[in-house]
C-alpha cells in the first residue's frame, strides 16, 4: 500500500493531480468552503484565551500568534480556505500564521515547478530540508528557543494572516518547530485512510496475514496468507473481552497508530501555551474485519489490487484505537466524543453560516447541495467522523 501511494516515481501521489471532478476522488474542502468555514471556527473557539491580543490587523505581528499544522495538504484548499477565515474571524494581524504542511508525496509538496497549490500558500512556499528538520530537533532537545527563519518567497504587494509555509515529509520533522511558543491547531482531514494497513484473520485458533504475491504465471497480484504469525499479528491483543473464532478478521494500521503518538509527542513537548487538533475521516469507533479498496475515477474498483500505482488505496480509520494512542502518548492530551461529520458540523453553525450566505445574496443551487453532501446521513455526514482532541485547557464541548 505504501509503495503503490508514495513510491517517489511510480506511486499514485508522485505522478499525479488525484483531486477534484478530473481526478479520482473529491474531498470535503472541494464540496463546500463551508467546511473549512467550520473548522476554522472551531480552531479560533479552542485556542480564544491563548490567543495574543493584535492592536491592529494593519501591521504584521512581530511573533506568531498561530501554528496551524495540516497532515495530508493535497492541493491545499483546506488551508488556504481555512486560514482566510481564522484570520477573519479572530482578526488576525499580517504575518501573524505559521502554516506547516506534512506531505509525504513530493507532487503535492511542491518539489516539482508544476505544483498545485493555491496562490495564497504559494507564494509563501518553503522546504524543510532533513538537515534543517534534524537541526531542530537538536535545538528542542537542548531546549533552545532558537527559530530560524530560513529562505521564503514572499509578495510584497499581499496583505495576508500568513507569515510563512514549510513543507514536511513526517510528523516527527516537526519537532522544534514551535520553540516560539504561540498556540498551535492540528487539522487531518483524510489523512489516516490513506496510511498502511494490514489485514489479519483467524486460521486454527491463531491470527495470520494476508500477503500480496504473483500469481502463478507470474504475471499478475495475488492474495496469499502467512504461514506463520507475522509481526503485524502480534500486534493484536487478545484479553478474552472480545470473542474471536477462526474466520474473524481485523485491519490494523500501525503506521496510523506510529503517526498518531509522534504528533501527541510532538505537541506535548512544544512549549505552547495550548494546542487543538481535528481528525476528520472516513471510519469506526472500532476496528473493521476488512475495509482496503481501491478507487479511480470516482468508483471503487473490484480488486484493491488493480491498478496498482494508477488507482487510490484507502482504508476506514479506526479511530477508537486512534484516541487511545493520542491519550496514551501524552497526559497533556485529551479527546473529545467521536462525532459523525454532520453532526460535528451542524454543532459548529454550518446551518447558520449558510443562511448567512444566502441572505447576502450567494445562490442557493451553489450552497446548499453542497452542504447538504457535507452533512447529510446518506452521504458524508455519517460514514466520515470528527475526533476533536487538544490540550485539556483548549477542549471546548461542542
């Protein structure tokens, strides 16, 4: 799955614009700016007492007063959107948002000169090199304060929230990265699914994998199963609370799970005054016997094996095993209720923003279907869920 995703020349992230009505698949920033709109509001409601006061949105700060994280960018319309609100609502000063994007694929990093990146991130585009990512660490680890600022491209002509944007290829090249000690918000909409994982099931009392392999001419992929455990199958406790006969099986993401407690390590370590954070995903308060598909244009392919390079892989979060990483990893950490996505939204305002759309003048036939695809249980308000976790001074209930 990770080779077929992010192989750096024949994966399905390094060769292509996946995104939008000419991809593959459509995300929830490409449904509605309203959703941005949302989580927006709820980043500025969690991190409001942490905020620094601006006097004046006219001059750039002379600190960060935000560092807005986003795992998984694509194209970054979701924080292009998101961050023209935050700043909108809580009047923010000029060059006042750090913005840091983790991105494994370097087609969507920017590596390439064709990217594709909205103009307001563009033109505030930086890389983060290993080295610079290495330095880092080293400083957080002497516990230095020390910010480099590092080469930006930046206009003159723009007046924006946004300071600056770096690029990273992991969660953990993060680490320093906040030394300043403004509050920080962590957004990770269908990051997740995109993640490894494996496919376990019961064979004679003991858990075995599923592997991929050629088929005997040799010429096409596979399924076989492990002839003994594996190391994903250790992975697996079974305490007897849950009743397991041969047959079950059970999907497992370690690399989620790995993502997860390096982001709470992270966070906890930064010396924030707060953090908030929102996963936004397809998936389950538990683990699913089997959910990996394969997705091309638009339609879930018969065989998650086809395609291979050429079609998405995804797989349902399991995000009560996600919450209890995040909780485990750091005491300074908690998480709110999983939510389904509509209900999430609704309890945000998307209701009333709309409403406020519409009296201005905004064309129902482009809001609301929209909106309607967002939260209705039919389509993406059920099956995609809202984990909200932060610092237990910046966990607001909804």
């Amino acid at each position: 799955m990770r080779t077929c995703l992010t192989h750096p020349t024949l994966g399905y992230y390094a060769k292509q614009d996946v995104f939008g009505a000419a991809g593959d698949f459509v995300t929830a920033p490409e449904v509605s700016q309203l959703f941005a709109d949302s989580l927006a509001v709820y980043g500025i409601h969690a991190l409001a007492d942490h905020l620094a006061p601006a006097a004046t949105t006219a001059a750039p700060a002379a600190t960060p007063v935000l560092h807005y994280v986003e795992l998984g960018p694509g194209r970054g319309t979701l924080a292009s959107d998101l961050l023209r609100a935050a700043a909108k609502i809580a009047k923010l000063p000029q060059d006042s948002i750090h913005v840091h994007l983790v991105e494994a694929s370097p087609f969507l990093s920017g590596s390439r000169p064709k990217r594709s990146v909205p103009a307001t991130l563009r033109l505030r585009l930086r890389k983060v090199s290993r080295t610079e990512a290495a330095a880092r660490r080293e400083r957080a680890k002497r516990g230095s304060r020390e910010t480099p600022s590092g080469p930006r491209a930046t206009s003159g002509s723009e007046r924006s929230a946004i300071a600056s944007v770096a690029w990273y290829d992991s969660v953990r090249e993060l680490e320093g990265a906040f030394a300043d000690g403004a509050p920080i918000y962590v957004v990770a909409n269908e990051f997740f699914d995109a993640l490894p994982v494996h496919q376990l099931l019961r064979v004679d009392g003991a858990w075995r994998e599923r592997l991929v392999g050629l088929d005997p001419s040799g010429d096409a992929l596979t399924l076989t199963l492990s002839d003994a455990p594996t190391l994903a199958c250790s992975m697996v406790v079974d305490d007897g609370s849950v009743p397991v006969v041969d047959g079950d099986g059970i999907e497992i993401s370690p690399d989620s799970w790995a993502a997860a407690k390096e982001l709470a390590r992270v966070l906890a370590a930064a010396p924030a005054p707060a953090f908030a954070g929102a996963i936004i995903d397809y998936g389950w308060a538990s683990p699913v016997p089997a959910s990996l598909r394969a997705i091309k244009d638009h339609a879930v392919l018969t065989s998650f094996l086809d395609h291979p390079g050429d079609a998405d892989l995804t797989a349902d979060v399991d995000f009560g095993t996600l919450a209890k990483v995040l909780t485990a990893s750091s005491d300074a950490l908690a998480v709110a209720p999983l939510l389904d996505q509509g209900v999430a939204l609704q309890k945000l305002g998307i209701a009333a923003r709309t409403e406020t759309l519409l009296a201005a003048g905004a064309s129902a036939d482009d809001i609301i279907p929209g909106v309607e695809r967002l939260v209705a249980p039919d389509a993406m308000g059920s099956i995609y869920k809202a984990l909200f976790f932060g610092s237990r001074n910046a966990l607001p209930s909804l």
